[in-house]
C-alpha cells in the first residue's frame, strides 16, 4: 500500500479543531493563515450543538433532516452577529489539499453500489443498472441525473464555473483570477461507470472509514490506479434500504469527503491511487419527508434523493479535498459551510428554492447553491470562467457524448466509439485496428473571455516505433499566425490515458489537430483515443 493520503501542509493551519461543515448553523473555522488576515474584522465562531457535523468534523455538506435543520436555525438565531469583511455568506478559497480546491476538468462520476441487500441485478432499455432491492427505483434515476449533467442546456450546473484552483489563486481569494483553472460547465453528463459491489452485504451502520475503504477499492475496480486518475473522479458510496451508514438516521441525509480525512471515524483510509473523493450517499428515502420526500413534487418519493445527491456533487466538485476549496470563512453563522450548505432546504417557489430541473434525460428535483458572483443562491446561472458560452467550457461536442463527431472536421479514418472513452459513454477513436495513414479531427473555436487553456486527454496503442508510426496535436493561432506543437510525436502502447495542456489566450481563434499517423503497415497498425478537450 501507499501512504496515506493525510491533509499534509494544509493541516498545520488549523487553529485549534477541523473545520465543521454545516448547512444553516455554525462551525469552528478552517482558515488558512492567508485567508484569516484577509478577514481579520471576522470573530471565531462557535459550533452549533445541533448541526450532524457537531463533534464528527469529517461530514463535510452535511445535509441535516428538515427537523434537525429547524433547531439548527433557531440555536443560530440567537447568537450574536458576527462583523464580515464580505458579505456573511461569502465563500473563500481555502488554499488546496494535496495542491487539490476544486474538480477542474471534466467530472468523472461512478456510482458504487455497496452491498448484496441491493439484491438482483438487471438492465432497463435505457441501458441503467436495476435492483430488486431497491423499492423506490432510485437507481435507475441516480443514473439519468448524472448522465443528464451538462445537457439538454440545463444551467443549474453551470454555478459551478465561477470556482476555480491552481496556483494563480491564493487562499482567502472571494474571486477567481482569469488565469486560474476554472470547473468547466460539464458538457455531455459526467456519469462514468457504476458497479454492483455484492462482493458481501453492506454493514448495518457503515463508518466513515468503512465508506472511503469502499472508495478506494472501487478506484480499483474501475481502473483509477493512479493520482491523475483520480484527480477528476468522484466515488458516490449508495447504501442499500434498511441500512444506517454513520448513523444518519433521523440527523442529516447524506455527507462527502476524500480518503485522507484524518478525522475519518476509524481513521483515514490508505490509498495507493491518490486522493479518492467520495460520498455517503445512505438510502435516505427510509428517513421520508425529513430527507426531503415530497418537498418539491407529489408524491415526490425521489426528491430528496436527487437534491442531496446534486447537493453532494455541487461541493465536491467546489471543495474537492475538504476544506481545501471554497468555504465559508466570515466567523458569520454561515461559517464552515460550502455552496449548497448554505442554500438547503430553501422553499420550493422562494428565492434560491429548490425546484425542478430539466436535462436532456429528463425532470429531476434540485436545490440551489451558492453563487459569490450575483450573491444569491442560484437554481439557475449564466456560464461565466470555466464555460466558453453555448460550448460549455469544451469545443462543440468535445466530449463526443453526442456518439458522433458532430462538430469537428475529420480526415482519413475516424469514429467515435465507447471503446475511445475516457470518461462518459464516447471518445473520438483516431486511425484503426486495421492499417492505415494519416487521420485526424479538427476544430476552429474562439477562446472565451475568462479562458486561459485547451487541454484533452489521449491513450495511443502504437506497436512500431516513432520513426514510422506516431500521436500527435497542433493548436494553431489563427490570430497572432503562429503554431504551438502541444503533443509532440508519441508512439507508446499500454501507457494508458495522458492529458495535455495549452495555453490560450481569451478572443483569439485557433484551430486543434488531433492526429494520428499510421504507415500502413501488416501487423502493427497504430492508433489513438482523444477524448475530453475542454477550453477554461
């Protein structure tokens, strides 16, 4: 095994306890030593006794049952006022984990089913895993949600890309600098793969060790050996009906972490492929209308479901390694929360309330998140650093989840095939098992305001040597007339999926070349899999 993935440098900026992740009441703040002189004005706040996060610091976006919330709200009413710097519910950017604040490529989501109660396996027409135990058919529709991300022009995601990491951005930040690495809108869905874990039956009250230990093993089983790999991914632990995951019932509805949460009940959990993002997702049906049953449609069954499971996603991908990404750190009763913390539970057809939102496979109940640009929590928002407008931070369909190459001009022999996926259900497959010559894909774009990069994934199967057979990538300038090689002459077999940047410059136009080059030789024909360029 490899060490631990434990909070290193960024740990040692605590002062005094971990910091509480609440939705509507107060915590003990984590605030890095930058960040707390940008907000000296802001007092030390005290933790709220009723919050779920109280005394287990590791349930970052704790979302608290509809009861508990009350109380929460009521203890935080009569507290005194704290004095903001910024507005009190202005997040800040807590300086990174393991160099990691926030998901800024494209999301990769797999679904973990965990445990034999989920009974029998099946497969309905559109392609989703079933269970016979899963009474409410929340499987099917976990599914759809996440294949419905960034489609159907659904801008609920879209909040997403005001955040932003990398090292153009200090902690304490209340904004994004234009050169930093925004979350791109996540065009396409971002659902990755989903495993039916029966290997044994699901413990009865699964600790938080227990949660990331099946996150771990599941980075595994999917193939996420690496650090890179996982840098993008997100590993949603759904527990079968009748179970009590960390004891959520009747206290909060679901909770997410990374594996090296050192306050992780029975510890951090070791893990030879990097830091492992994920969620406890518990079957929080079983809790009815104080999970949110009901709260937006009737019956409503799924509601909460899909609203926590939305609402667990939106702060990952904001505050990826908690609390290295944006947080609450004003000492206001906000304080210690991130972007849907502090929009939860908010009335359907009230400002910031939750409501239904349309993607491309179907209606699904959502809650608001936090928005530090309008200040306000939005259910709906423009595409602003991380997007490129109607391209939603990538090329035309570049995430070639249309299952086409829809959008590009192509030469020589080209597909887009599930056998060229990097993340999703498609890639863009470039040559053939067959021999052949040069091919390629191409697309002219205009970088959008507030972009700084083009990056894209790539796995190239080349058996002959570089003298003969090759990947390569262009990205040309047509503005300033100049030519940038961002992928020199590569012929490798069995490295496995390699991403590459360039940079960018806002307004200009430039043309990207993904080609392969094959002699057309008997035996050894080469070529490559592009998948996942996006602008930001």
């Amino acid at each position: 095994m490899g060490r631990p993935h434990i909070r290193g440098a960024a740990r040692a900026t605590l002062t005094g306890l971990a910091s509480l992740s609440l939705v509507t009441g107060v915590a003990l703040a984590f605030v890095p030593q930058a960040a707390a002189a940008t907000q000296a004005t802001a007092h030390t706040a005290s933790p709220n006794p009723y919050s779920p996060a109280y005394q287990h610091p590791y349930r970052h976006g704790v979302v608290p049952t509809l009861q508990q919330n009350a109380k929460m709200k009521s203890w935080a009413a009569n507290q005194p006022a704290a004095t903001t710097a910024t507005g009190p519910e202005t997040l800040s950017y807590g300086g990174g984990v393991d160099g990691i604040g926030v998901q800024s490529g494209h999301s990769k989501v797999y679904l973990v089913f965990y445990g034999s109660q989920w009974g029998t396996q099946s497969t309905n027409s559109n392609g989703d895993a079933t269970f016979s135990g899963d009474p409410d058919g929340a499987a099917p529709v976990t599914q759809e949600m996440f294949k419905g991300i960034g489609t159907g022009n659904e801008l609920w995601s879209a909040d997403l890309t005001q955040w932003c990491d990398g090292p153009n951005v200090s902690a304490g930040a209340t904004s994004c600098p234009s050169n930093a690495n925004f979350i791109p809108y996540q065009s396409g869905g971002v659902l990755s793969g989903v495993w039916y874990d029966n290997s044994a039956a699901s413990p009865s009250a699964a600790t938080g060790h227990q949660l990331g230990a099946e996150a771990v093993k599941a980075a595994g089983h999917f193939g996420n050996t690496t650090a890179a790999s996982n840098r993008d991914a997100y590993y949603v632990i759904l527990s079968p009906h009748n179970t009590n995951p960390d004891n959520y019932q009747g206290q909060y509805c679901a909770w997410h972490d990374y594996n090296g949460d050192s306050t992780l009940t029975g510890g951090p959990v070791s893990s030879s492929y990097g830091d492992i993002a994920f969620s406890n997702q518990p079957y929080n049906m079983d809790s009815g209308s104080g999970c949110g049953v009901g709260f937006v449609n009737s019956p409503g069954t799924l509601d909460g479901w899909t609203m926590t499971l939305g609402h667990e996603w939106h702060e990952m991908m904001s505050d990826q390694n908690p609390a290295g990404g944006w947080t609450n750190q004003t000492g206001s009763s906000y304080n210690g929360q991130e972007n849907s913390d502090e929009c939860a539970w908010i009335s359907p057809g009230s400002t910031g309330g939750a409501a239904n939102v349309a993607m491309g496979t179907g209606t699904f109940a959502e809650q608001a998140s936090w928005s530090n640009d309008t200040n306000n929590c939005a259910i709906s928002h423009a595409i602003v650093g991380g997007g490129g407008g109607g391209t939603g931070g990538t090329l035309t369909n570049g995430t070639f989840e249309t299952g086409s190459l829809s959008g590009w001009t192509t030469s020589g022999t080209t597909s887009a095939n599930t056998s060229a996926a990097h993340s999703g259900s498609y890639g863009a497959m470039v040559g053939s098992t067959n021999p052949t010559n040069t091919s390629s894909v191409s697309q002219s774009f205009t970088a959008p305001s507030g972009s700084s990069r083009v990056s894209f994934w790539y796995n190239v199967t080349c058996p002959d040597t570089v003298s003969y057979d090759w990947a390569t990538a262009t990205l040309q300038d047509t503005t300033a007339g100049t030519t940038t090689t961002l992928l020199g002459k590569t012929c490798t077999q069995g490295a496995g999926w390699k991403q590459v940047s360039g940079t960018v410059t806002a307004g200009h136009t430039y043309t990207l070349t993904l080609t392969n080059k094959d002699d057309n030789y008997a035996g050894d024909a080469t070529y490559t899999y592009y998948d996942d360029v996006t602008v930001s």
